[in-house]
C-alpha cells in the first residue's frame, strides 16, 4: 500500500443552493480554511426562482414596484453567499447558476460539476444525500448530488483530465445529513449522520454567515433560531455545543479500530462539566445562577 498522505487537503462542498453550503457545512469548511486546506465550494443553482423569499413574497402577495429583474435578483444572492462565505473564510465560490425552478440531473449539470472536479481534484468531496425527500419530489437537492456523483466518474476520464493525476478523486465523499425539508418522504430516509463536526468554536462566525442572506430573511433571529435548532442539537448527546453532521459513502477503512480523540474525552469527562461546557446563542431564559444549579 502507498503510504498515506498527509498535508493540506482539498475539498470541494456541491450544493444545490446559493445558501446550502453555508447552512449545511458553513463551520466545518470555515475550520478546514483556518488550518490552511483548499475549499472550493460549488453551487448549482441560481435559487431566484425558489429561494429568494423576498422577491417570492412580491410575486405571490403583490405590493409596490416592480418585482426585482432575476439578473439582479441573482447578482444579489450571489453576492451574499460570497459575503458569507468570505467570513468563514473561504473566497473560491462557484455559481453554475442553472435554473432551481425545474432543476434535473441533466448531462449539462454533470458536465459543468465534473469540469470543476476535474480542475480542483478534490480529496474530500461533500454534498447533499441523493436520496433526500426519497429522490422524488426533492427541491433539488438529491438532483444535485446524484449529477455530483455521476460527475465523480466522468471527472475521472480522458475527456476531462488535462493529465493524468496520479490518483482517483474524490477519495472520500461525504453527504450532508439532511434537514431541509420536513416531510413523509423525508421520513423514508436517515437523518442520522455518523460523522459530527463540532463547530463550537466558530458557530459565532457562522450565525454572521447566516446574516448575510438577506433574500431568505436570515439576518437576526432566523440565523440564530435555525443554528440553535439545528446545530445544536446535532451535538446535543455529545456534550458539543454546535455540530454540524454528515455521513460517509464510502465505508471506512483502518488497518486497526478507529479510536476517536473526542469520544475517549467524552467518557472521561463528567456529566457536571460536560453540562456545563453546553452555550447558546440567545439565552433569552437566562440559565439558573450556579448557586441554584
Ligand atoms: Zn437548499
């Protein structure tokens, strides 16, 4: 066997919407930036169509004014991911910009991912589950995966590489563990995810991400309603504060059990000081003083 490597690594993050990178993996890329690995998020669609609340809003309700031009609509959405992003400290967003009304797994949509695939060579690829909402009636998230893993294999052909890498990419993929959508069809598949990131320690910069989407309302409590919620408790069992989740495609290989850093802590840790380790974003019912704790 080669000998693995070590060094910095590079991850690419497909999603399907402007704000999905920043909601489903915004802390986790923000950690692998800071200790100096290549993140190059991709993101399929425009969202103008269906994730632009402010300008859905006009278009269903009415109001003053003309409802805003899509180019315009979508150079603002653009430019609030790219505000986001940079505070978590990633600059290489990529905006494929199909249209997120029909989005399907088209050979347009796998090409254009497997051309970045092919120029990044990622290690590490995340993306959505590709059987989100039972593959069916998804908002476009399992379209977008299923196109990235498709584009995985072509990535990897003649067509697309310049010349030859020396390796297979991505090594290793991982899904985002779902939470965008709330029904029956969500209820076919896990929301289990098997690998936690614990982002405690830049959830801060992650709520400010989150007030840069303005189009989708998430400045102020939103952004801090939607990370206590969903951050929180994807580490809640685990004493982490914040945790964002995953779950691995691939099964994972070792040459001896995996023995993990943060459940050896965890169990040689106390219920009294893993409790409280555990913060909020917006304590608005104060915590008991620690004299009645
Ligand atoms: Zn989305």
């Amino acid at each position: 066997m080669r000998k693995a490597r070590t060094g910095k690594l590079k991850l690419l993050c497909v999603v399907c919407h402007p704000a999905d990178a920043i909601d489903g993996a915004g802390g986790t890329l923000c950690q692998h930036a800071a200790r100096g690995d290549q993140v190059t998020v991709v993101v399929c669609t425009h969202g103008v169509d269906t994730h632009d609340l402010r300008r859905n809003d006009r278009v269903r309700f009415g109001g003053r004014g003309r409802v805003t031009d899509p180019v315009t609509a979508r150079d603002r959405k653009e430019a609030e991911v790219v505000a986001g992003m940079k505070l978590l400290g990633v600059t290489d967003v990529r905006f494929l910009r199909f249209a997120d009304e029909l989005l399907t797994v088209s050979p347009k949509l796998i090409e254009a991912l497997a051309a970045v695939m092919a120029e990044v060579q990622p290690h590490l690829m995340i993306t959505h589950n590709p059987t989100e909402n039972a593959g069916l009636a998804d908002i476009g998230h399992a379209d977008s995966a299923q196109a990235a893993l498709k584009a995985q294999y072509l990535a990897n052909t003649q067509r697309f590489l310049r010349r030859p890498p020396g390796r297979k990419f991505p090594a290793q993929i991982f899904f985002l563990t779902m939470n965008g959508q709330t029904t029956r069809l969500t209820a076919e598949g896990s929301r289990f995810g098997n690998v936690l990131i614990d982002i405690s320690d830049v959830i801060e910069r992650k709520v400010r991400a989150l007030d840069c989407l303005a189009s989708q309302y998430y400045p102020g409590l939103v952004a801090r309603k939607v990370l206590e919620d969903v951050n929180g408790q994807m580490g809640l069992h685990w004493r982490l504060s914040y945790a964002e989740s995953f779950q691995t495609y691939f099964p994972e290989s070792y040459r001896y059990l995996p023995a993990n850093p943060y459940l050896l802590e965890f169990a040689a840790t106390s219920a009294r000081e893993r409790a409280r380790r555990l913060r909020l974003i917006v304590p608005f019912i104060k915590p008991p003083t620690a004299r009645t704790r």
